[in-house]
C-alpha cells in the first residue's frame, strides 16, 4: 500500500480538521501528502482552517496512529478508500458531509447500477420480516445492490434476503472493522463477504457508541439511488436516515401499515407528509425509479439525425465515459452557467437525447 495512503489516512485524524475543511485542504494542496508538506502560513489563508488545525499536522501521534491503521488494515484485507478514489461510493461523493476516508472489506461494487438502502426498526415483526423478503425478492431480477445498517430488525433481515436470493449486499457499520455488533450479526457478515462486504468511516478501536449510528445512517442515505423503509416508530434511525435521504434528493419509499401499530407510525408519517413514496411492491420502486422503461432502442436512432450545439457538444462531452451523469459532474465538465446548463439538459431531454434521473442525475439514451 502506498504512502498517499498514510496521509489519507493521517488527515482524517487531524483534529477538527471536518469533512469540508479536510476536501479544501486536499484540493489546495493537490494531495493528502501534500497537505502535510505545504508551508503552514499558505494554509491558513483558506478559509475555515484554523491555526490549529495547521499545527496538528506536525503531530508525531497522528503519524504513528495512522502507521498502525495501515498495519491494520493491510493485516486483514481492508482496502481504504478516499474521496477521490475510483471505487469511492460515487453517490457518496456527491454529498457535503461524505467522510475523506471509508473502509471497506468485500467484493461488490459500491458503484453498482441500482443500489437500494432498506432500514428499518430493531423491532421487527412478521409483518415487516415479509415484506422486506417480499420487495428484496422481487427486485432480485434488476440485479440491485443492496445497502443497510447490519443492525437487529430490518437490517438484518434486508441482508439474509439479499444474500437468500443472490444479491450483493453491504453493511455499513457504525464501528471500527477490529468487531461486529451486535455480535449475533457476526456469521451474517461473513456471509455478506462472499457477496457483498462491510463499509465503515471508522478506523479500528472505535466502538459502536450512540453518537455514531446517526453518522453511519448518513452514509447508507448518500450512497443508494433510493431508500426503502420497512418499519419504524416516529423516532429512530431509520427515520433520521429517511430525513437524511430526502436532503440528498434520493427517493423515499414507505411500506405503510396499520393505524395505530407503533413500528408503522413513522413509514405512515412519511407518506402522509409527503417525504416518501408508498411501496407496497417493488413494482413500485421499479415505476417511480424508471428500472421498467426501455429507453435504449428509439432514442438513440433519434440522435443520428441531430446536431449538437457548442453548448450541447460540451455537456454531451460529460457523458464520454459514463452514461449517467450527475449535475454537479455537468457543472463542473463544462464552463456554462447554471441557468444555460438547464436549458440545454431541457433541450437535450425534449430531443430523447437524455432522461433525468432522481438525484440530480442524468442518463444517456
């Protein structure tokens, strides 16, 4: 493993260096490496980086922590991936508070086609043990990726389904990769390694304490095309995760249940307030995210005979590698303004050239 490694690593240990504040330093710098390496005095000009935060990189003790992580890792097949990395979640990537380091242990691919997050209460009844198996079975045939909490309840029930019909699933774990918990989800993870695996923002030693399941829950909600919640009270993790989606434009979906039963109060209250669409099927799912419209034929034999504009040409451009795109991508890919960034993807969609996604995303047709 490489030195770049080291100081990826070793920047996610400086303290209150943040998300943000971390990603600026990289991107003024060029480097993880070259954070480390650049004259103090330069640094402090950018905004939000404190002195401190400057002299914490001196730190003999962030060095040697983040030695030891490498040790670690390199010890029991962890592969660390940072934010600029090509198998970085790119859903992830995309959201403010994405963390600069992730550790992952598996073999599926985070940035899979159609990835699908499922949570939901601890406190799973029969009722919420069908359905998920339900909706998880029948989108066996869109070859999703599945993405949860490795938790009690629902989460592990989306996992045992996935893996029951031969879907790739990830954990995403609210602790270091030194244990499991809870402990009885020990064997079910490595089952997940065979297909799938388990994702954590958190360097080994770090327990599974409180205060991290609400970080955990923001990185199964930025990494999914989508979120289905099963079952949940008002209040709990999954419905933080619910929230989480929403305020990065994936798609909610709810089961709805009964009036008055506890574990179905919170998906009612997303479909009564607008933040979810109800699921009853995965037909639903397929409908709302356009899995079932065949847009590969017609639309391509339109193309042949359009021209593109300069400005077509440079969003189009976005696309070369890659037939979906998200926005941020287009604005960065081109040098037009937003307001004719949005006309032409417009114009482009009137002509089937391209269809818009949830999330801010656009695919190539």
């Amino acid at each position: 493993m490489t030195d770049q490694k080291l100081y990826e690593i070793a920047l996610t240990l400086v303290p209150g260096i943040g998300y943000v504040n971390g990603k600026k330093l990289v991107a003024y710098c060029g480097g993880a490496e070259a954070v480390f390496c650049e004259k103090k005095n330069a640094l402090t000009k950018i905004g939000g980086v404190t002195d401190s935060i400057v002299q914490s990189l001196d730190s003999k003790e962030i060095m040697l922590r983040a030695e030891k992580e490498m040790k670690f890792i390199e010890k029991n097949g962890i592969k660390p991936l940072f934010y600029l990395d090509q198998e970085y979640p790119k859903r992830l990537q995309h959201c403010a508070d994405s963390p600069l380091v992730l550790y992952y242990k598996g073999n599926a691919d985070l940035n899979a086609e159609k990835v699908v997050g499922v949570v939901g209460t601890r406190n799973i009844t029969d009722y919420g043990r069908y359905m998920t198996e339900q909706i998880i079975e029948d989108l066996s045939a869109n070859n999703i990726l599945i993405v949860s909490g490795l938790a009690y309840g629902i989460d592990a029930a989306s996992h045992t389904a996935a893996l029951k019909y031969n879907l790739a699933t990830v954990g995403v774990l609210a602790h270091g990769m030194h244990t499991i918990y809870p402990a009885e989800n020990k064997n079910l993870s490595l089952k997940m390694l065979e297909k799938g695996g388990v994702l954590t923002e958190f360097m080994s030693g770090t327990k599974p304490e409180k205060v991290y399941f609400p970080q955990r829950n923001r990185i199964v909600a930025g990494m999914v095309d989508c979120l289905v919640v099963v079952e949940s009270a008002l209040k709990g993790g999954a419905m933080i995760t619910a929230e989480l989606a929403n305020s990065y434009d994936r798609e909610v979906f709810a089961v709805p249940g009964k009036v008055g039963d506890i574990y179905s109060e919170g998906c009612n209250h997303l479909i009564r307030t607008n933040k979810a669409n109800l699921v009853t099927s995965a037909t639903d799912i397929r409908y709302v995210m356009r899995w079932d419209v065949d847009t590969k034929v017609v639309p391509k034999q339109m193309r042949l005979f359009r021209d593109f504009s300069d400005d077509e040409k440079k969003v189009m451009d976005v696309f070369e590698n890659n037939n979906i795109a998200h926005l941020d991508d287009i604005i960065i890919g081109t040098d037009l303004s937003p307001s004719k960034i949005a006309s032409v993807l417009l114009s482009l969609e009137f002509d089937g050239v391209l269809t818009a996604l949830p999330g801010k995303r656009y695919q190539k047709l």
